[in-house]
C-alpha cells in the first residue's frame, strides 16, 4: 500500500494501515451507534467497520490517521446518506 507518502493525503481512500490503527485505538468500538442502541457495547471485527473522515473529506479533512474514525457498516451508511 501507500502508507505514509505525502503525496497520497489528497486521496480520499484511508490505508489499510490507517483503519486498522483506528479500530486498534477504538478497540473494535464504534463512536457513532446510538449510546441506547444495541450495538454500543459491540465489538466489531474489523471486516465489519468501514474508516470514515473525522472531518469530512468534501469539507477540506485530510486522509490521514489523525482524521481517521472507523464506524460500523450502519452507521458508515447512515453517514453517507446525509
Ligand atoms: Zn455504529
């Protein structure tokens, strides 16, 4: 992959390597469900979550790890549909 070149922060797509160490930081949580959802406790395998920009992409976020949340397939889609 293309992990930690410069050039790349421009793309929109988060590394493999910067999901992953957000679902390490997370430890498998997602912050967006619902804290009365059943979900909320759940800890996702990592196939389950989907990386997301902290500040969005279309509002100037970089793709980078510091701007880089990983959320679960719901609510990824959730996100999306706005
Ligand atoms: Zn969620």
């Amino acid at each position: 992959m293309l992990d930690g070149d410069e050039r790349h922060l421009n793309i929109r797509a988060f590394s493999d390597k910067m999901r992953r160490e957000a679902y390490e930081r997370q430890k498998g949580k997602c912050p967006s469900c619902p804290p009365t959802g059943a979900n909320k406790a759940k800890k996702w395998t990592i196939e389950e979550m989907e990386a997301d920009h902290i500040t969005p992409w279309s509002k100037g976020g970089k793709t980078d790890s510091k701007n880089c949340q990983i959320l679960c397939k719901d609510c990824n889609r959730r996100k999306a549909g706005k």
